[in-house]
C-alpha cells in the first residue's frame, strides 16, 4: 500500500511540473526570426527574453540583423521563417516572384516626429515656408510625410521645403549647430536629438497626424510576415506564436522602464533613458485579420499612388494577408 501511495504521490509531482510548464514540458515547435535594431524589433522584446530562459510554449531563435537587405535572403534560402520589416518591403517580396511571404500582424504604427528647434511650430500649418530636413528621398517616411502635407493644403518643394540627407547623425548635428531649425526623424533618433540638444523638441507626432486626415486606415509601419510554405506547414505553431507574440507587446508597452532594459540588453536602443522616452512615442500594436488588411492595404495604396516601385510596382492581392 506504500508503494502504492509513493507512485501516486510522484505521479502527481510529474502532472505538476508538467502543467507550470517546467524545462520537461512538451514545446510546441521551432521558429527562427529575423528583427532589425529600432521601433520594429521593440515588440519582441518580452519574447526575445523569455525564449532565452525557456519560459515559451515554442522555441524560438531570435536574431537582431542590421538592415532589411540582410533579411531578404535569408528569407529566401527559408533560414528565417519569420521577420519584422518595413510595411512596404513586405510588399515588395510578395511581388517577388522568387519569395513567397505572408503578413500576420502589423506590429509598429508611425514612429515618425517632426523635431523643431524654433518654439514656433504647433501643427501642420505651420510649417508652411519652412524647410525640413530629413533622409531617405522616395522612401516611405518621405512618401508618408508628403500625404499628410497634401491633406493639409501643401505641397513639398512649392510651399514647403524638404531637404535630404544621407544620414541621420548628420541632421542631428545640424540641429545642434543651429543650421537646421526643423526635422523629420523616427524614434528613437527624435528622442536621442531632443535629449542632446536643449533647444529641440517633440513638435508634431506624424501618427496623430496622419489619423487627423485619414481616421480609415493608420500610418503603419512595420509588418510581422511569415514565409507562407513555414506558415502552411506549421498552423498550430504559428497560432502560439501569434499568442506569445500578443504577450509581448502588451508586456513592452506596459513595462516601459523593464523594456527600455532589454532593449539595451538586445542591442535594439543603445541606450536605456532613450529607449524608455522612445517605446511610449514608437506606438507599438497588435492588429490582425481584416483590420490589418484595411489598415495595410489602404497605406499601401497611399505610398503607390507616389510611388509605385515603393511596394514593389503593383498592389498586394488577398494572398498578402493572413485571415484566420
């Protein structure tokens, strides 16, 4: 009877562990991802975190690369099978006949600031007869920030001025050297300037903007995509991610100051007081199904309408998007 009760008592010890998820509790599949240094990577950090202490249902194996160029063939070699990129470059691979993705979520709403150091600008119209200085010409950013403009009644280089640049540091300095008054720049470079330099300042959040004009569909940025052969093959996995993914940008935008550590623990902000300023204005999100699809398709729209190469020369068809 003893021996009965011992097996029973250890029995119940195994069901334990098995259901707090201890390290022999069964995992539910591998993903390896691919996430950039900045606003898109910030939604991961949670998952990032917990997938090196074992504390997922899946295994995941999470690298930070540099640029969306180091992604895009690892996608197509199939070494990564999910990726957080630009919202027009998920575009663009779909209309690459060599590259067959799928969009799950959109990730990152606008991470984009106009950055003043004159105290005179409070909203759009003032800018008028300014010059803004910014990076990136043809490129989203750009395509976005001439929308909003049009919205307003001004057109860039005819009652506003953009100036380009190749890189950001450069603005930076001439803000700080007083040769440029106004700036285009995302987070967390917008908060890096405003915490250098005393005389820079948050002026208009591009975002709030944008849903000023177009209330249907938001300024989004950053798009989790899924090679669809990965996503076909593995539905249950995906469906966890999908949860554990949820988990994390919940977890960023509710625990800023553990966050802003991890983040500089990752190599995502180099910085913790910048990346504690910057999660709160990088307007992490979790948007799936037809929202995702209306959000998605109408910024995408937008940009092709500028720019048609931006998307990759011709709009996504339902393929593009995941409905469960």
């Amino acid at each position: 009877m003893k021996k009965f009760f011992m097996v029973m008592f250890l029995v119940s010890v195994l069901a334990l562990v098995v259901a707090c998820g201890g390290d022999d509790a069964p995992r539910e599949g591998h993903i390896n991802i691919a996430v950039l240094p900045g606003p898109s990577a910030l939604g991961s950090l949670w998952l990032m975190d917990a997938a090196e202490t074992d504390n997922t249902q899946n295994t995941y194996d999470i690298q930070v690369l540099g640029t969306p160029d180091e992604i895009v063939p690892l996608i197509i070699q199939g070494a990564i099978d999910i990726a957080a990129v630009p919202t027009n470059l998920a575009s663009v691979l779909h209309n690459n006949p060599n590259v067959d993705i799928t969009v799950l979520v959109v990730s990152t709403m606008g991470v984009l600031h106009v950055i003043d150091t004159t105290g005179e600008i409070n909203n759009i119209a003032d800018l008028a007869g300014r010059t803004v200085h910014l990076s990136g010409m043809g490129a989203a950013p750009e395509l976005a920030f001439n929308y909003v403009l049009s919205q307003n009644n001004l057109t860039s280089n005819a009652n506003i001025y953009l100036e380009f640049h190749a890189e950001q540091p450069h603005i930076a300095a001439l803000l700080a050297a007083g040769e440029a008054e106004i700036a285009l720049l995302p987070e967390p470079f917008a908060t890096t300037v405003t915490m250098q330099n005393e005389n820079a300042r948050h002026a208009l959040d591009l975002t709030q903007e944008w849903n000023r004009v177009q209330p249907d569909y938001g300024l989004v940025m950053t798009a989790i995509i899924v090679r669809t052969e990965f996503l076909e093959e593995n539905s249950g996995v995906i469906a966890t991610f999908l949860e554990e993914f949820e988990y994390s940008i919940n977890f960023v935008n509710n625990n800023v100051a553990e966050s802003a550590a991890l983040a500089v623990q990752f190599g995502i902000i180099p910085n913790e007081a910048i990346a504690a300023a910057a999660i709160p204005r990088s307007n992490q999100v979790f948007i799936t199904g037809e929202r995702m699809r209306t959000y998605l398709s109408g910024y995408l729209r937008v940009l092709y309408e500028q720019s048609p190469a931006s998307i990759g020369g011709a709009m996504p068809n339902d393929e593009f998007y995941f409905i469960p």
